[in-house]
C-alpha cells in the first residue's frame, strides 16, 4: 500500500512537470505556429533563422533555444547585445556545455542579454551560424538593467 501511494504522488508530480518542445523549419514557420507572438523567439533572432528548435518548461519558465542563420547574419544579430566578459567565464563554459557544443570552442562567443528583466545568454558560432539561446542564466553581475 505504501509503494502504490509513492507512485501515486510520484506519477502527478511528474504530471505537473510541462515541458514544451517545439520544432520549427524557418522563422516563417515559427511566426505561423505563433510561437513569435507568444514571446518564444526573441527579438533579436533574424527573420533569415532557420531549424528552430524551442524547449520551454512552462512551469519555470526556462527556456532553451537554438537555430541556425546564414553567418553573413550573424553581425546584425548581434547589434547592441554584450559579449560576456572574462569574468564570466564559469557561466559560458556552462551555456556552451548546455548547446552541447564540443568543437570548435574557440569559434563560440557568448553574450549577454536579458529576457523579461531576468538574465539570459546567447552563444553564437559566428562561423558556421549556428546559435544557442538560455534563459535564465546566474551572472555574476546582473545585466538586466531593473525594469
């Protein structure tokens, strides 16, 4: 009787846990999935984006994104974003790990940025295109400016 009342807790606290994972081929798409209008893809994603893949906990409000861009892109994309400083190095090598990016490390710069006044990052492949997006992120130093 024990272990069945365990699972039952177990089995609807995981049912509480909604996890929503999207896939989208282009920007297009995921503007007509609305996934633009509900806030998902962040302005500073370029309509030129492409394999959007968006991971939201809808409980947290985590969230994790990437997408590919057309590398000529990538320096506008990056038009009034910060890059992290040195001092964030901790936090880097941590939104690296999470794109689950291996190679090519020295290519891979990481920024900062904010997503509803809470701290966020974006690494980018200036390279190849490819880019990550983590939301939230723990700075050191806070840089979302108090809304």
């Amino acid at each position: 009787m024990r272990f069945f009342a365990v699972s039952l807790i177990a089995l609807l606290a995981s049912a509480c846990d909604e996890v929503v994972h999207e896939r989208h081929s282009d920007f297009q798409a995921a503007r007509q999935a609305g996934a633009i209008e509900r806030g998902w893809i962040p302005a500073f994603v370029p309509s030129s984006a492409y394999d959007i893949r968006d991971q939201h906990d809808l409980d947290s409000a985590a969230q994790t994104l990437s997408f590919r861009l057309p590398p000529d892109d990538v320096p506008a994309m990056l038009v009034g974003l910060k890059r992290a400083p040195d001092s964030e190095a901790e936090t880097t090598r941590g939104v690296i790990a999470a794109a689950g990016w291996k190679s090519d490390r020295a290519q891979i710069t990481v920024y900062q940025t904010c997503r509803n006044g809470d701290a966020a990052a974006l690494a980018v492949n200036a390279r190849t295109g490819a880019a990550f997006y983590q939301a939230p992120v723990k700075w050191r130093s806070d840089p979302c400016p108090l809304s």
